[in-house]
C-alpha cells in the first residue's frame, strides 16, 4: 500500500529534510558539493518512496511551487515508481545516481529532467510531458523506453552514455515531440529505436557513436521529421535503417562513418526527403547504401564518400538536381557502376540511368546525358543477351553490333549520316573509276540501238551490219579508241545527259533522289571491271535503304531499348 503522508517518513535524514525545506520557494537544492554521490550517506540520501509523495501530493505534504522539485547530488535510495500518476509540477534529478530504474510508464508529468545522473534504467512508456524529457550527459546502465510517449517540448539525450549491450538501449519508437529531438555527442552500446516517430522540428545526432555490430543499431523506419535530420560525424556500428521516412528539411551524413559489412549500412528505402541528401566530407559508409524507392529534392555527395563496389542500390531512386557534386558523365556512370542488381535477382535496373540523364539534361549537361543513356542502352542490352537462349543470342548480338556501329543504339543516329557519307564517298570513286576505264555506257535502249552506238563498237576500216537500217556501214571508232569515248565524240551524243559520278553514286545509293543518273547510265557488264562495279552498286543501293531507315528510327527513339 502506497504511502501517502509525510509523517510516516519521520525522521527525516538531512537530505530529506533539506529538500522540504525548499518545496514552497522553488529553490535548487544541491546536496553535498553537487556531483553524482558513489553511494548513500545521511547528507545526501533521499528517499523514493518520500520524493513520490512530495511529487503527488498528502494531507501534510506543502504547497510545491511551480518550478516543481529539483535537486542536485542525490542518492535516491529504492525505486521511484510514478506509473500512471499525475504529476502536475516537473521533477529534475541533476547529477543524482537512482538505485534502481525510475517507472514513469503513462506517468503525466509537466516536465522531467536527469541531466547528468546515473541510473540503471528508465521506462517511461506512454508518458505525457508538457515540456521537454532530458537526459543530457545521462549514464544509463540499462534499458531507456520511451515508447509511444507525447513530449510537448524537446526530447534531449545530448552527451548521454546508454549502455544496454546487444539489446535496444534507447526505444523512442512511436513518441511524438513538439520540439526536436537531440542525441549530439550521445554514446551508445546497443541499438536505437526511433521507428514510426514523430519529430515536430530537427533531430539533430550530430557525434552520436553507437555501437551493435551485426544487428540494426539505428532503427528509425517511419519516422517522420518535420525540420532536418542530422547525422553529421556520427558513428554507427551496424545496421542504419529509415525505410519509410518523411524529412521535411535535409538528411545530413557529412562526416558520417556507417558500418554494417554485408548488410544495409545505410536503410533509405521508399523514404521522402524534401531537402537534400548530403553525403560528403570524408563519410564512409562501408555496407549496402540502400535508396530504392526514395525521393530526395537535391544530391550533394562526393566519390569518396561512395559505398564500395555492389554496395550501391538506387533502383527507383529520384531526386531533383546535384548541388556542389560532380555532374559529368564519366564520373557519375562510376557511381551508378556501384550498383549490383544481382543482389535484388534482376539483371538490371534502367530507372538511375534514365533518371540521371533527365537530370543532367534539365541542368543543362546534354552531353553527359546522352552518354548516360548510351551506357543504359549498351548495359541494358548485354543484360537482355545473357537472359536469352544460345540461338536468340547469337542474333541479339549481330543486332546489337549493327545497332551500335550504324546509329549508336538509337543515340547517335549522326553515324548513320557519316556512313551515308563514306557510301557516297565510295561510290563516286568507284564510278570515277569506272569511267575512266571507259566501263560504262548509256542505259537507254534507243541509243544502244542506234546506228551511231553500232557503228563506235567497229574500228574504221571494219563494217558493222545495221539490222534496224537493213544496211551495212563502216565502223567509226579510232584505233585504240573505246567505243563511249568514240560515241562521246559524236554530235549526236551532245544532247544526251553528262555522266557525273556524285550524282551516280548518290542516285545508287538514295534511289528516291531521282538524279536521272540511273536512268541514263550504267556500268558496262561486258567488262569484267564493269561486272564488278555493278555488283558493289546494288551492295550500296541496299545499304544505303538500310542505312536510311535506320537513320530515321533512331531520330524517332524506334530503336532504343523499351
């Protein structure tokens, strides 16, 4: 039974009745020289049982002022149970060391402060506090729950030393503050719980150590977090999560050193940060830094603060702009190359690569943008081969190749104009050639049949029989002469159309240019150059289509990857 009257209490120790004495002025007791006692003595020992009762009222207990109880280098001697009482003033324990776990489970108090105390615990589920809960400089060698509490101030544990081993030393997860929430400088064995939290301004972690190798040391999926989230210079050993959480300002890692080998060193996934993500001067993270699914308004991040090789996970990751980091392709297709989709069972992830581009094209880097969808194209299609069968492979892979080399994929579809150009090129010389060599002749039958035609393939001095004249005639070609040279000598030949090897070549190549070159000569099939020249004619008239349409598909994005 709950003991209710200051009377039952007599005598008090002269701690005790120090501490009464100053109930109704409101002032600061300090016992002793202040500091945290090693053990019990008369001068500085206080009852629990005694502080309950001043806390909670009796009949001949007296008016409390309104800065509540407060006291410096106590001994609190048994346990200061306050489960589910209603404390209407604040309770402050400075430098004090507790014998045993402070119970303030569904407690409602005004305010409550250990700044600098030692105590073995502190569970304070479901607790109410009108103003802040502060643990500065705290040592507790044991469990801090927290858990689901509503804090209308600030929840401070700055400088704090939690100690709990492997298990959870620190559990705020589901508490809500109106204030922020600080852990700057705080050490910790064990892990901390700050899952589905609510911070009404910034958590500021700024130093914080905490060590639980092999397990999740800092859990914070869900929380939510009005102002920033500071993690700068913190040290965490193991696991780091924040799937699910929503930051209202940024998520600072500057100087952060994050260690979970083999598992999530850093947990981001499917989390909103409105700010920026900054990861730079010197952090490490040396594990998996996990961002799938999140949505961040600005990037500012250094290669050196880069996880390792396969530790890289930003399928679905989004984010507005870079902001003081690197944006040229080279460098940021070695930060996406950290990726390892292969950990996840898919064989690529094309969404960082399109995301990145649009990026670096909204900031004005077309360039670097087209080089990192060329890179998502290459990688994306050897990916498509080795998901394939031998034989579909096979195929794959020649049209991969005539892809790359014609129009690059679809992104440089330029090439194929060069090629165009090189067939051109090739193609006049060719036909130059065969000029030269006489290897060509008309390609209208009226003039192949015409006497002046018959009578340039006879030397003169020889007769050649007209059969569309019934008459024989003598041959008009010189010694030595060619029969087109002879023909290109004659007045007759003067009205028909000029050979031009560019327009030849061009005509060959692009059928829909219409020079009329083609309709009006040909190589000379008679000639085994003639032959010849025919043949590669017909080889550039196909790759010239081809090329063409290629040409056209890649200006309309037709050949890039789906």
């Amino acid at each position: 039974m709950s003991v209710t009257r200051l009377a039952a209490f007599e005598p008090l120790g002269t701690a005790e009745r120090a501490v009464l004495a100053s109930l109704g002025d409101g002032t600061f007791v300090r016992l002793g020289d202040g500091e945290i006692p090693e053990g019990p003595d008369d001068a500085r020992t206080v009852r629990a049982a005694f502080l309950r009762v001043l806390l909670l009222g009796g009949e001949d207990v007296p008016f409390v002022h309104e800065k509540g109880v407060r006291l410096a280098g106590a001994f609190v001697e048994g346990t200061l149970d306050l489960e589910g009482c209603r404390i209407a003033r604040s309770l402050g324990l400075f430098d004090c060391r507790l014998e045993r776990t402070l119970v303030l489970r569904a407690a409602v108090i005004d305010a409550l402060h250990l700044d600098g105390s030692a105590l073995p615990g502190l569970l304070a589920e479901r607790i109410e506090a009108r103003g802040d809960v502060s643990l500065g400089s705290t040592a507790v060698d044991g469990a801090v729950r927290l858990g689901n509490g509503r804090i209308g101030g600030s929840l401070v544990v700055d400088a704090a030393v939690l100690d709990s081993g492997l298990d959870v030393a620190l559990d705020a997860s589901g508490v809500e503050t109106r204030g922020g929430f600080f852990l700057r400088g705080a050490r910790v064995r064990g892990g901390i719980s700050l899952a589905n939290a609510t911070v009404g301004s910034d958590l500021e972690a700024i130093g914080l150590e905490i060590t639980r190798a092999d397990a999740v040391a800092f859990d914070a999926s869900g929380i939510t977090v009005a102002g920033n989230l500071a993690l700068r210079r913190a040290s965490v050993e193991g696991e780091a999560i924040l799937d699910g959480a929503h930051i209202g300002g940024d998520l600072d890692l500057s100087g952060a050193h994050l260690s979970a080998p083999g598992g999530a060193a850093f947990g981001l996934a499917r989390a909103t940060v409105d700010g920026a993500f900054i990861l730079r001067e010197s952090a490490t993270v040396n594990g998996l830094l996990q961002l799938n699914g999140t949505t961040v308004g600005l990037l500012v991040d250094a290669p050196a603060s880069w996880p390792g090789p396969g530790d890289l996970s930003l399928n679905g990751f989004l984010y507005g702009g870079f902001l003081a980091s690197p944006v040229d392709a080279a460098t940021r297709l070695r930060w996406l190359a950290l990726q390892d989709p292969t950990r996840s069972g898919d064989g690529f992830w094309p969404q960082p690569y399109e995301t990145l581009a649009g990026v670096l094209a909204r900031m004005g880097h077309h360039e670097d943008a087209s080089a990192v969808l060329f890179e998502k194209e290459r990688l994306q299609r050897r990916a498509r081969r080795a998901r394939a069968s031998p034989l579909l492979r096979t195929a794959l892979t020649v049209r991969d190749a005539v892809l790359l080399v014609t129009v690059g994929f679809g992104l440089r579809p330029h090439l194929a104009v060069i090629w165009l150009a090189a067939l051109w090129f090739v193609g006049a010389l060719l036909m130059a050639a065969a000029e030269n060599r006489d290897a060509i002749r008309p390609n209208v039958a009226l003039v192949l049949r015409s006497p002046e035609w018959l009578q340039c393939g006879r030397s003169v001095g020889e007769t050649v029989h007209l059969v569309s004249l019934g008459d024989t005639r003598e041959g008009l070609a010189a010694p030595d002469q060619s029969q087109l040279a002879c023909w290109r000598a004659l007045p007759e030949a003067g009205s028909f159309p000029k050979f031009n090897a560019w327009m030849f070549a061009g005509d060959a190549m692009l059928p829909a240019l219409q020079t009329g070159q083609r309709d009006y000569w040909s190589a000379d099939t008679r000639q085994p150059f003639g032959v010849l020249v025919k043949s590669i004619i017909h080889l550039i008239t196909v790759a010239g289509w081809a090329l063409s349409l290629l040409a056209v598909a890649a200006f309309s994005g037709l050949v890039r990857s789906r």
